[in-house]
C-alpha cells in the first residue's frame, strides 16, 4: 500500500506542478486526479506480458505499470525525447514496447474508439494462444498474458463498444474493461447522456462476467482489479469493472470544472478524494505520520526534479515532421515469374483466392476474417472458397455486420503479431469502419513514432456493373485518398492481382486493395485481358508501380499526334476499347496503385505526349481524378499541347440500379472516344 501511496501522492503533485505551470504546460491535458486509486491498483497487478490500452485520463495507471514522471511529462510537452509519440500527441497517449512493462499500442483519445482495437488484442492473443503459445510473452510463474482497456464511462455509449464486447463474448477474449465512471462527459452530466451505466448495460452482453467497486477506496479497488484479472488470467474469458470514482481536476485543462460544475457536485466529489482516503487507512493500520510525510515530500521533489527536466529537454527539429508516415515496404522491386511457362490463364478472382491460400499456407500468423467469407460460402463473389476447409474455421471466419470491428481489430491484432486480411463486402459499407480506419489505423505508425505501423490488408469490392445497385455498386477511391497514412491498390488483372496482394499483405502498413467485381470473371464485355497466365507463388509486385497497356507508336508520338490516358480498373478497359479507333496515337497508363502513385511514369508520359486524359469511373467533381489532372498539370505544364482532360461518372449521389442509367451515368468506350477525339483535335 506504500508503494500506492507513492505513486497516488506523485500523480496529485503532477496534476498540480501542471496546474501552477499553465503557461509552460499550454498543450491540451487531463490528469487522473479523483481516479487514482482505481488506476493505481489496476496499474500494480499488470505484467510485462500483458497488453494495455489506457486512456487520456491514466497518468496513475502509467506510473504504477513503471513510467517515470519525466516519460510522461516529455509527452506532455510535446519534446523531442518523448518516448510515446516524439512530440506529435497528446498528455497520457501512450505507446510503447518496453519489455518490462505491458505492451502499449497506439491508440487515439479514447472516447470509445480504442476499445476495437484493445479487443483485436484480445483476438490476436487468443489465435497466438492457440496456435502459437512460444511466441506469447508469459508471466513469471508462466501465467497467461491479458489485455486490459481503459475507458470513461461516457464512452460507452459509443456503438463500437457495443462492437467490441459482443466480439468478445462470441470469441471468449481475454480482456478486461475497465470502466471509470466519474458520471461527467465534458459538461454534460450523467442523468441526461445514458438511461444505465456500464455495469447495467454489459448485463445485455451474455458471458460478459461484471463486477462494480467504489474506484476511490485503494483497497477494494485492488481486491476487484485482482479478482479481475485473475479470472482473465485462468478463465480466458472477458470481464467488466465499473469503478465509481470522483472527478477532482478539470476535464482537460481547456475545460475548467468551474464553468459547468456547481459548488455542491465539487464538494461531494471532493469528499470522496482517494488521496486522504488511503493516507487514513494506512494511519489506521498503523504506518507512521513521519513516513507518509517521507513519502509525500519525496513524490514533491521527485515530480519537480522530473518537471524540470521535461522543461529543459529539446524541442523536436522541425525536419521530423514528416518521418514515421509509414514503415518501410517490404517489397521493392518486382520478383517471382508473372507469367510461367507452364500457367494458364485465371480470373481475377481465381488469382485472389489463389494468393490468400498460398499467404495462409507460409504464414501461420495470418488469419482471414469479415462477413460470409466462412465456411459455408466462402465470400459472396466466392472469393475465399474452400479457404475455411484447408486452414480452419480459427483462421478463416465469418463476423457480424460490424465493419468498424472488421477494420479497427486489425490495428490490435497487429500490435500482438498477427498479420490479418479483412474483407468489406462492398465499398459502399465501408463507412461504418471509416472511423477506425482514420482514427486508429492511419495515424498509429506516425503517432507512435514508428513504433506501431499496423499491418492489415483489407479487401473491398468496388464498382458498378450489370445493375448492382445504388449500395453495391460504388466507388470510394477519393474517399480513401483523402486520408494520410495508408496505401490504396486497385489491379485491373490477374496477374496484377496476385502480384499486389502478396506484395501488400507483406507491407507492414494498413494497405487497403480495391477490387472490381466487374473484373473478377471478366464477363463484362471488352474485359476478357483482365484474364492472364496465373503468376507463381513467388511473384509480387512492388506498390506505387503503374504499368504501359498500350504504347502510341513512336511516329504519331514524333508527329504530335498522341495523347496518353492515364486510368486504372475498368478504366484500363473503356480505354483500350476507345483506343481502337486511333490506331498508334493513344499510350494507355495503368496505375495499379493510387497510393504510393507512380508519379515518375505518369509525368514521363504526359511530357512525352503533350496531351492527356486522366479517366476514373468515379463521380468526377472533387476527385481523385481532378486531383491528378491538377498535379499533372503544374508538373508538366511545359510539355502541354492541351488542358489535361479529365472524364468520370456523372456527379449523382448513387449509381442507379436500372442498367440504362447506370450506362447514361458511367463512362463508356463511347465517351471516351469522343473525350480522345477532342483531345487528340487541340
């Protein structure tokens, strides 16, 4: 209990070195004042082999997992020497792969969305356990590691907790939440944000074991943490706590308690303080007032001596600011045979399908997950069939419709050594998982400091075709590119397919694969060269590495007369279609990959041809495609003939399902024709 004293007695003089340093503390925080004993406690009982996601509010917890005051004090601010994100985040985000201490990944400002992730841990823990015992960290006496996730009570109500604990009950993750109810979310009080709190809203979560403790008294909170986690520990099963606590402090140090608190609700939480709390019970068992006040002013001293050193500490140089976007790429250059002389031809489905089975096959680590890619099915365009049968139902399975879990799981599961594929059954679905992809995924590697790139493949069919729908038939490419932090493939054949996937499951960045489900039996007409000789199982293909379809002949290019369109997808085939009535004067660019963007090749061949058409099958306006049209322009406006031309879908908000206007809305051969004749005119 001393040692808890000690850590209590630091966190308070923090939160008030904080306080009287307002101007030299000018980055937005919040400390922990009120929740120390839960933290503490919680903090204590956790093993270097244990996963943690805390939140923004854990700067107890922190100290007591064996953080010192100046690691989080760096953070705070924002110095070069932060352990956690190098000056990019805020107070108590941390990350970390110390080994004497759980492993913490990446996560945001916890208001909800790092409980995804925290229970990808969970899963990826329960694969390794299965599967591969030797590479999970044990405790000393060989127990068992287990992921405990931080969180406000005002964040349960977040739909991706929901998410989260019903994937934890179905699978029986070993995790623990721990939820801190201070009944306050900002200004808004508890009676008007939630009909029940967290213990009574986990009682519709079947198998969710639920256990409620006053956070402020130290001693039951470590009796609860320890019952916790060792039912964690043994059962292998998930677990909530809800821990009443009193918030002390402002909600963050922008939002200051006394424009939205009354005197009467501060009183009353006052008296519920941990601090005094705890120091009373160690007088009562019988521990000297000499040695509290030893303590006391020795976590006094302690915290100045730390501050102080924070303070002096360098600022980052400003030419870092642009390192830690992603990992370097595992794959550079192409290798392995494209087209073996013994191959024959596939399907561009057939060539995914192939690339997941020969991936499961090297890599034991991986697993393939999302909505009917199981056993019965094998996805919807049969795109993992019979991959349950080989490899098994644990490392190919269905999951609910929940595609923030299907996407944020994958940071958490990288975090612990799983590589996973996911599946998003269209395009258009993708947005319930947008918050993860932006929130968690895209900014872990560069707000860790490099320390947390997530390594995730998730597929998603795109395109329309046939009568697919307003829901089914969309493209979200400029969506996707809107976001920094992953990579965006798009193959338009087999041979491209097989090539990428390999090269970007073995990316240890999130790589996000666009896939045409007009391409992938190349039924559409005008689309039978999307079928090619199927690659080996070596080949990949390095991302950010676009391909010549069709070279103009060097004579029209000589003479003037030649255009380049720079296109990728079913683009590549309205191109090569229109392209016919041109004969030599027409180079076709496939990009095959959006981001990283072959660049070198696209300038090269404009500034060759001196006119251009960038074709997408997206709605043009605020696209992609107008995006590089500007780039190209302002790259290679010396070498332009013409105004770079650009030709998408019609600016509708959904592809209509009836086929007549689903053509009026989409580019054709047609259309691009007649946009080539007035180009090739100038």
């Amino acid at each position: 209990m001393l040692k808890a004293y000690r850590y209590m007695c630091q966190a308070r003089h923090m939160a008030a070195t904080y306080e009287a340093n307002r101007s030299l503390c000018k980055y937005v925080h919040s400390a922990s004042s009120g929740h120390e004993a839960i933290q503490v406690a919680a903090g204590l009982q956790l093993l270097p082999c244990d996963y943690a996601s805390p939140y923004y509010r854990d700067d107890s917890m922190l100290l007591a997992m064996g953080f010192a005051p100046e690691e989080l004090m760096l953070q705070l601010l924002a110095r070069a020497d932060d352990p956690f994100s190098a000056g990019r985040s805020y107070y108590c985000h941390p990350s970390s792969r110390a080994e004497d201490r759980p492993l913490i990944p990446h996560q945001s400002s916890a208001t909800g969305m790092q409980v995804i992730p925290a229970t990808g841990m969970a899963q990826g823990v329960r694969y390794l356990e299965s599967t591969a015992p030797g590479t999970l960290r044990s405790g000393p006496e060989g127990q068992l590691p287990v992921v405990l996730c931080s969180l406000g009570d005002g964040s349960v109500t977040e739909g991706e907790v929901s998410e989260a604990w019903q994937s934890a009950v179905l699978w029986q993750l070993p995790i623990i939440y721990l939820v801190q109810d201070n009944e306050w979310g900002i200004s808004a009080g508890a009676a008007e944000t939630r009909a029940m709190d967290a213990y009574e809203y986990a009682a519709g979560f079947k198998g969710l074991e639920r256990m409620r403790v006053d956070g402020s008294d130290f001693e039951k909170s470590y009796q609860a943490m320890e019952t916790a986690i060792h039912y964690v520990r043994t059962e292998r099963k998930p677990i909530l706590v809800q821990a009443r606590v009193p918030l002390l402090g402002h909600h963050t140090s922008g939002v200051r308690k006394e424009w939205y608190r009354s005197a009467e609700d501060l009183a009353e939480h006052a008296r519920r303080d941990p601090v005094p709390k705890l120091r009373r019970l160690l007088l009562e068992k019988g521990i000297k007032e000499a040695d509290l006040v030893t303590i006391e002013e020795s976590a006094g001293r302690t915290v100045a001596a730390a501050f102080e050193i924070a303070e002096n500490s360098r600022e980052p140089e400003p030419e870092s600011v642009d390192t830690h976007v992603f990992a370097p790429a595992a794959v550079t250059g192409e290798a392995g045979q494209r087209a073996p002389g013994a191959g024959r031809k596939v399907v561009m489905v057939d060539a995914a399908l192939h690339a997941i089975e020969e991936i499961l096959q090297q890599y034991p680590e991986a697993v393939f997950f999302g909505q009917d890619v199981g056993r019965r099915l094998g996805g919807v365009f049969r795109e993992a069939a019979t991959l349950a049968e080989k490899f098994g139902d644990h490392r190919v399975y269905n999951t609910a419709i929940q595609e923030a879990y299907i996407i944020g799981a994958t940071a958490g599961l990288s975090a612990v050594g799983v590589k996973p594929i996911v599946e998003v059954q269209f395009g258009d679905y993708i947005y319930p998982g947008f918050n993860q992809l932006v929130t968690e995924i895209s900014k872990s590697c560069y707000l860790s400091a490099g320390k947390f790139p997530v390594q995730t493949l998730i597929r998603v069919p795109v395109g329309a075709y046939g009568g697919g729908g307003p829901y089914h038939s969309g493209s979200i490419e400029t969506t996707l590119l809107s976001v920094k932090g992953i990579k965006v493939v798009y193959p338009s054949n087999a041979a491209d397919m097989k090539g990428l996937m390999k090269a970007a499951f073995l990316d240890p960045n999130p790589v996000v694969m666009l896939e045409h489900k007009g391409l992938y039996w190349s039924k559409v007409p005008g689309t039978q060269d999307a079928m090619t000789i199927e690659p080996d199982k070596d080949y990949v293909l390095p991302l950010g590495k676009g391909r010549v379809v069709l070279p103009a002949h060097p004579k029209d290019v000589q003479q003037g007369n030649s255009a380049c369109i720079i296109t990728y997808g079913m683009g590549v085939y309205w191109a090569l279609a229109a392209a016919k009535a041109f004969a030599g004067q027409v180079e076709i660019i496939d990009l095959r990959s959006l981001y990283p963007l072959d660049e070198a090749l696209v300038y090269a061949s404009v500034s060759r041809h001196g006119k251009c058409l960038v074709l997408t099958e997206e709605q043009l306006g605020n696209s992609f495609a107008q995006a590089l049209a500007a780039r190209i322009q302002q790259h290679c406006f010396r070498f332009l003939d013409a105004p770079v031309h650009t030709l998408g879908a019609l600016d509708l908000p959904a592809v209509p399902i009836n086929t007549t206007l689903e053509s009026a809305m989409l580019p054709t051969p047609a259309k691009v024709e007649k946009a080539l004749r007035e180009l090739l005119a100038y």
